[in-house]
C-alpha cells in the first residue's frame, strides 16, 4: 500500500488557519480604539468645500493607515455652515453642545470664523480653519483658535516689492466691503508707505453691489491719475469687478492690476475660459507650495478619488485650501493621540433653571487645554513643506508671482521673506537667488511695456497750469491779453522752461496756463494763496517764480528746483578811496603798521647788543649807541645803512631782516600804486546789522516771502519798503534812505542777478546770502508728475537748452562783470606776513641767546671779580659794567687802540693786510719819490713793521 502526502498538507493548512487566526486576534484586538469626535464646518455646496472634505477623509485614512497602534480615532461630525455667518454658528454650537466635539475643523470664511471663534473660546474647543485668511480675526485674540492657512498680512510685502521692482509710485486698493476685505488694508497702507507708494484713494465695494454700481465705481476711478489696483474679495465679486472692468476698457494697456492671493488661487485653480479672458495680464500673489514627489502623488490619488465621488465636477483641481486642509487634519490625528485617551467628555455649565439660551448651558471640554498645548507642539513635513504654529499662526515660506497670459499661468519669480523678490528658488537652499529680478510681465493690452502707473484722466484732457499774475518783472513770467482777439498770452523765463521741461518728458503731456487773477485782471492773490490752490484742487500745478519754502511744502509738493537758491542784499557801490594827504597810510592795516615798527625797534636793538662791544660804529655815549642803533634799523628800509657789521651773529640777523624789509616794501609799493591810480569801487554796506543798529530804510519786492526774512532779522516794519519793478528799486536807491529812498534792498538771487545785469555798474551782491530752495514748480501732495517733472528738469539745465533760455530772457553774459564775486581790497594785513615776522623775530632771538652764552663764557672772570658777599643789586650794577664795556680781546677793538697810538689808519675789517702779520704804513715804496720824507726822524718801509702780538701784550699789561 503506498503512502500518500497528507502529512505534509496537514501541516500547511494548520500553519495557514493559525496564521489567519492571529490576524483576526490583532484586528480583533485593534478594534478597540478610543474615538474622538472632531466636527467639521464647511459650506457644503461649494466646490471648494468639497474639495478641502475629500481631503480631510484622505489625510484621516493615510495617517491611521501608518499609524495602526495609535489608540485614538478621529470621528468626524459634518456639518454645512451654509454659506452664512449664522449657519456657521449654529453648526459649530451643535457640534460643541449636542455632540461634544474636541475639535472644529472650520469654518469656510473669515466672516464665519469670528463667532465660531467665540464658541470654542468659551468651551475650551480648539477652531483649525484652514482658509480664514482675515488679518482681521488676530484682533479676537483667543488662545483656542489656530489658523492653518496664511494670514493676509503676511503678502502686503510681496505686493510692496512689486511696486518696487517696477517703480509705481501709486495704488488704489479695490476691496470688498465687509471684514474679510477691510482687514488687509491697514497693513497693504502701511507696507506700501514704507516703500514711498501713495495710497490717495480706496475703493469699497459691497458684496451685494449690482453692475451698475461697479461700473459706476469703475468709472470713478477713471478719472483719477492712478492706474495700479490691487484687488482684495471673494472670487464672484471679483470676478465680476474684472468683467465690468473689461467691458469699460480698463483692461486695456496702461493699467495695472494686482490679486491677493485669496483671489489668484480661487480664480485660477479651476480657470473657466470666461475669467481668464477678462483677467489677461493681470498679476497675482499666490502662497508657493515646494513640488515633491509626494505632492504629484497626492494629487494623482486626490482627482481618482474626487472623481468616484464627484462625477460631475471633471473640472475641479486640487487647491493650495485642500493641502492646508489635508494637513491640518493630519496634525488634528497626531495631538488628539498625544493629548492622551481620557477625559474627552464636557464639564457642564452651572445654570440656574430659568436658563433658557443654549449659550448658557454651553459646557466646557475637560481635555480642551491639553489639546491645545498638543497642537502648539506639533510639527511634521507636509504636503505644503515644514508644518508647526508659531503662536497658533501657520508659517509661509515664500509667496510665487503669477502673471494671467493665454489660458494659464505664467511664473515671474518667487518673493522670500530674507530675500525679497527673486526669480528663481534653489531646491539646495532656499535662501539662494539665481537673479535678482524678476521675468518680465505681460500687462493688460498684451504689451510687454511696463506701466508708468498713472495717466492723465480721461475726463480731464489737459492739466490746468495756474500762473501768477503781477506788476513788473516780465522777464520771469507776463500774462498779456491781446486786444483783438482778447486771447491770454503767458510768456516768460520760468514759462519757456516749463515747456522745455515737458518736451523732455518721455510721453506727451497736455496742459494749458491759467492766470491767477480777478476778473478785472488784477491778482487774486499772493503766492501762498497760489500754491493753496493747488491743494484745494482748483490748479494742478503752478508754473512761475514760486520759490521752494518749507511753509508751501506742507501742503503741496515742490520738483527739483531749476535755478540758483538764496536771498542776497544788493547795496550801492563807490568809490571809497579818497585821494587825500593821508592816502600812504591805507595800504597798511594799523596792526601791520605797529608790528613794522615794533619790529624795527626791536632789531635796532638786537644789532646794538651784538655789535656795541667790538664795533666803533656803535660805541660813544649813550645817545650816540642809540641813535646809530636805530638809524641803522630804520635806515634798511631803503636799504641806506653804512654801518659795518663785525659779529657773524648781526650779519645772519641783518640778512633775514633785508629779506623781511624788501618784502614789506614792495608789497607797500604795489598797494599804494594801486590806491593811487585804480578806482576801489566798494560796498556802502557790508552789514545788515549795521542797517538795523542805524535804522535805515531797505526794501523788498512787492509780494515776496522776503518780508518774513527782514522782520526776522530785527528790521522794523516802518523800515521797509516796497517796489515792483528793477526800475523802481533803481529809483528808491537813487534818492537814498534819508530822503524817501532805502540804503540796501533784499531780493532773490534771480531777481538780484536780473537787476545787477541791468546796473552793474552802480550796485553790487553782499554776502551773506539767506538759503532758499530755489525757483520750483508746484504739484499736488503725492503728484507722480513730481519725480519725472526733476528727472527732465535735470535733463533740461545739463544742456545747451537752459543756457538758451537764460541769454534769450536776461541777455548774454560777459557784457557786465560778475556781481556775485566779491570786491578785492587792496589794504595789506598782519595776517600776510606774520609768517615773515615769525622767522626774523626767532633769527633775533637766537643770536641773542647765542651771544649772552658766549658773553658769560667768556667774561667769567670779570663778572665773578666782585665780592662774593655784594648784594644782587651789586652784582647786577657790575654785569651791565661788564656788557658795556669794549671788548678788548676783539681784533676790531685791537686796531683802534693802535690807530689812537700811532696814527696808523688800518685797513677795514674783512680787508686783507699786506701781510699776515703786520701792518704797513700807508708810505711810498720809492725812496725817490718825491713824497717821501728821509728826514731821520722817519723810519722806512721796512722798519715800520709793528708786531701785533706784542701791540696786543702791550695792550693787556695797561689798566682797563
């Protein structure tokens, strides 16, 4: 009988029964989880709902299914909010009361959020709303509400950098009317000024507004200057707003329009043909979601489930909502099992029994604190990139700007935090830039030029220019009626270069002057009433001699000025140089003069000390060491001196001394030449202090802000006086302050440089000049004509152009000398030649600290001959006996006591002798000559020689 195989197959099917039965053990066992309710609140019959529930129930499955051993399951409680603030409330107090939720995921919209807020506020039950963006719902502060979505604030700076990169200067936010809309604001308005962008008007549209009234608000904003709106509402109103836009042809070139990202992702994540036509070139702002693989994946799993359970939306596309909401649920799972399994139930209110209201009897979730510390604490990678709250706010990284082109999406560049706008994101590191710019965009018209970002309204086809209107000075602005015609004529300096300036300008700029003036033709005001107007919005701008100053610059913005700066004195010149007996004491100033003298005193007596005691020219009494002493001092100014000098100490002085004289002289010479036979044309006045402490009489031209600069300087009212025109100004100078005319007038510098050009020759410019902004033109407070009004004005006087100008109106230069520089003097000061001095006086110095040194040194023995008991007075009595004694070891000295002896006249000192050892009387060397006495009693020649060695011993042994 052979064997069968049932032994082996016995074994393997008891094998595969245990093996099943230890799976069904573990389900059995995994069975018994702890559910935890979770209410979810959203409006049901939106897509966007439905799209964030299918993402909700997949991110509960894919979690539990990686977590198997978690103890807790999350329970899902649905309910629709409705669309409605009210139906929003009554879900989640449902949810809170009747079902004791731990958690609300929800609700759809900031305006729901608000009071769901409130409820899980009060009952301790965390709100995770993953689409309530309103920067609106921090100001509730409540500890149990997490947003798991950007807030809105958070892309003002993105926006702000737009208008950086492209240099917009204006924007006007077009917002609904209702919290979500309102609360951006405060923050887009701030952002935008931090960059310099002027926010000068807002738009607020209901949401139940008809057509007519967005057109009619539309059209409203035609008529301003600005063109770049950034549009903030829900996506039907805004869709729309861009399709009434469209229809009145605002989507055309020129404008500019800006998404929020709320509206960039509602609009564009399922695009229908009808919105993206209205919507071409239009920029957005839209949270950037880095792309994974697990992302793609997501996606493909999300549309296969999305379409088995909703057949009919095959248009529907995942949105940045439904990852935040898949997310948020994931971190919901992963604190529900970290807060712990116990105590999920409601503490009940303490009510009393006439409590009817459902609020009252709302209980308290026992396990809602440590839920809500679990939320803080979560963090994981998501679908969306790093995931955890920093104070219950969830962090964005980076935002993506999107430009509308065809049917999609065009990608311009990427804004971070740290970096600001980028183009590109390294996947290596976030941080690094591949450029610094973004691509270029597609704007409305289908045109690659950016907008300026402001046009001249269309209801307004040219700017009103006013114009001042005055009596006099014509050259700078003139309005002339023709008689005939009775047409306004404005011409003028300041007129031509306005022109000039729009004709620069890269884009045409229509505009017409209008005079400000009464209807009889005189002026309606002063300049500050002019530039007022331009505030009350009855100019656009004013062209003319309208001076930048700070009290104007409150109201009205001034450009870059297009002349010279500063108020200046003009005062009469002549000349002052009288040409009377005392006219060779002007070259030098008195403190020159005395410093001269004291100087040729004071080397007087440095020569008389070096030299008394080894020259004969310096001996004799004492009137006579003075009188040769100062002669010779004074006698080099002309260099007449005839004393000889011995000591090598005087000869170094002396020298530096000529050299100290010749300077003073000529420079003395050329000075008073100059006095003597060139007209010094000077100021009458060179100080407007002076005209004050005199009280003369000064004047100011008719209108100008000069009168609050005079009165500011101490001039008093009754001082002053008015004039119109360069030829009245001419007049009251002619008859002087004491007979009804003033000693100096205060002007501007175009003004001042426009009179002097006429009189040159009679007036001149004092300074110092009183600072001002210079000749400007005036637009209104935040104009975005102002930068590009300075750039071509900077463009106009870099050239040829404003030369042109200047010669056509005010002549050419070179026809009447500079009056801004300053009168030369011819007076010669200390300050010249302290230099000079300076070195003569420690030359002097020097040798006389050399001399007394060497004095002492050699003297010693005769200044310590006295008794050593005499008193100080003594001592000093015998020193000056000593000093001004000759010197009698000095060869000078030598040789006039042997001329006193012998009558022998000896060479000069510095003359070399016959011999280097005696000296030859002056006699004929010929015997035979006839002048040549040989009586006996005369010695020869030869026997004449006289040993000076022995003269000199002879010299020693006789008392002093």
């Amino acid at each position: 009988m052979r064997k069968t195989p049932f032994k082996p197959v016995l074994s393997f099917l008891l094998f595969l029964c245990l093996k099943i039965l230890f799976i069904e053990m573990g389900v059995a066992q995994n069975t018994t989880f702890i559910p935890v309710n979770v209410g979810v609140a959203l409006d049901l019959d939106s897509l966007d709902a439905n799209i964030a529930l299918s993402c909700i129930n997949m991110a509960l499955s894919d979690f539990y299914a990686t977590h198997g051993g978690y103890k807790t399951r999350v329970a899902l409680a649905i309910r629709d909010s409705k669309k409605d603030v009210v139906g929003a409330a009554a879900a989640a107090l449902d949810l809170i009361k009747n079902v004791e939720v731990q958690a609300i995921l929800g609700p759809s919209t900031s305006m729901q959020a608000n009071l769901v807020i409130e409820l899980g506020k009060k009952a301790h039950v965390p709100i995770i709303s993953f689409s309530a963006t309103s920067s609106s719902l921090a100001s509730i502060r409540s500890s149990y509400f997490f947003r798991a979505t950007n807030d809105d604030s958070t892309q003002v700076n993105a926006i702000s950098a737009l208008f950086q990169a492209f240099e917009w200067r204006e924007a006007v936010p077009i917002y609904i009317d209702n919290e979500y809309g309102e609360g951006i604001i405060p923050y887009l308005t701030d952002s935008l000024q931090a960059v310099d962008v002027r926010v000068p008007y807002r738009s607020v549209i209901s949401p139940s507004a008809t057509d007519d009234q967005i057109i009619g608000e539309l059209f409203k904003l035609m008529t301003m200057q600005t063109r770049v709106f950034v549009v903030h509402m829900n996506p039907y109103l805004g869709t729309r707003l861009f399709a009434r836009a469209k229809e009145i042809g605002m989507m055309s070139e020129g404008y500019v329009w800006i998404m929020t990202d709320g509206l960039t992702v509602d609009l564009l994540s399922s695009p229908s043909p009808s919105v993206t036509d209205s919507i071409q070139g239009v920029l957005g702002i839209k949270p950037y979601v880095p792309r994974t693989k697990e992302l793609e994946y997501f996606r493909a799993r999300w549309k296969r489930k999305f379409l088995q359970d909703n057949p009919s939306n095959i248009d529907a596309k995942l949105n940045v909502y439904g990852l935040w909401a898949y997310d948020a649920t994931k971190a919901l799972a992963m604190a529900v099992e970290k807060a712990g399994a116990t105590n999920f139930g409601f503490e009940k209110a303490n009510v009393s029994s006439s409590s009817s209201t459902d609020l009252e009897t709302l209980g308290t979730s026992l396990n809602g604190p440590n839920l809500l510390q679990a939320l803080s604490d979560t963090s994981f990678k998501g679908l969306t990139g790093d995931y955890h709250f920093v104070d219950r706010q969830l962090q964005s990284p980076a935002f993506q700007i999107v430009n509308v082109n065809g049917n999609g999406l065009r990608g311009l560049g990427f804004w971070k935090p740290a970096r600001g706008l980028v183009k590109r994101l390294d996947p290596a590191n976030s941080t690094s830039t591949s450029m610094s710019r973004i691509s270029n965009a597609i704007f409305p018209g289908d045109t690659f030029v950016v907008p300026k970002g402001w046009e001249i309204p269309t209801n307004e086809k040219k700017l009103k220019i006013g114009v001042p209107v005055k009596n006099g000075l014509d050259e700078f602005v003139a309005v002339t009626k023709d008689p005939i015609s009775n047409a306004i004529k404005v011409t003028g300096y300041c007129i031509d270069v306005f022109d000039a300036v729009v004709k620069a300008l890269p884009y045409a700029l229509p505009y017409e002057y209008i005079p400000y003036a009464n209807p009889d033709g005189k002026p309606a005001g002063t300049y500050d009433d002019l530039a007022y107007q331009v505030y009350l919005k009855k100019f656009d701008a004013v062209v003319g001699d309208m001076t930048i100053i700070f009290n104007r610059s409150l109201h009205i913005d001034y450009t870059l000025p297009y002349t010279e700066s500063g108020v200046s004195m003009i005062v009469p010149i002549a000349d002052n140089n009288s040409k009377n007996a005392w006219v060779f004491m002007k070259p030098l100033t008195w403190d020159l003069w005395v410093s001269t003298f004291v100087f040729f005193v004071f080397i007087g007596f440095v020569v008389w000390v070096l030299e008394h005691r080894v020259n004969e020219d310096f001996r004799g009494s004492a009137s006579d060491q003075a009188g040769a002493s100062f002669w010779f001092s004074f006698s080099t100014m002309v260099f007449a001196q005839r004393e000889r000098m011995v000591s090598n100490l005087t000869r170094a002085v002396v020298i530096i001394w000529f050299f100290v004289v010749l300077v003073l002289t000529q420079s003395y010479t050329a000075s008073l030449t100059s006095l003597l036979t060139v007209q010094q044309l000077q100021p009458t006045v060179t100080d407007v202090h002076d005209l004050v402490m005199k009280g003369e009489y000064v004047g100011y031209l008719s209108g100008s802000f000069v009168l609050g600069i005079l009165l500011g300087l101490g001039f008093d009212k009754s001082k002053l006086r008015v004039y119109n025109s360069t030829e009245e100004c001419h007049e009251l100078f002619s008859k002087g302050s004491g007979n009804g005319g003033i000693s100096a007038a205060f002007d501007e510098v175009p003004y001042t440089k426009r009179f002097l050009s006429k009189y040159c020759s009679k007036y001149t410019m004092i300074e110092p000049t009183f600072k001002t902004g210079g000749f400007g033109f005036v637009f209104p407070k935040g104009s975005s004509l102002v930068p590009d009004i300075s750039r071509a004005i900077l463009n106009v006087t870099e050239g040829d152009h404003m030369k042109q100008i200047e010669d056509a109106w005010f002549g050419k230069k070179g026809s009447c000398p500079d009056s801004s520089s300053s009168v030369s003097s011819n007076i010669l000061s200390l300050k010249s030649f302290w230099g000079l001095f300076l070195i003569a006086g420690l030359a002097a110095f020097l040798a006389l600290i050399i001399f007394f040194v060497m004095f002492v040194s050699r003297e010693r023995r005769e200044l310590n001959h006295s008794d050593p008991t005499a008193s100080i007075w003594d001592r000093t009595k015998n020193f000056f006996r000593v000093f001004i004694q000759r010197d009698s070891t000095s060869l000078n000295s030598r040789q006039k006591e042997l001329t006193d002896r012998n009558g022998i006249s000896l060479p000069p000192i510095g003359v070399p002798s016959p011999s280097a050892c005696s000296i030859h009387a002056q006699f004929p060397e010929d015997p035979s000559s006839t002048d040549y006495d040989s009586s006996p009693d005369r010695q020869t020649p030869q026997e004449v020689e006289i040993n000076i060695d022995q003269l000199a011993n002879q010299n020693q042994e006789e008392p002093q």
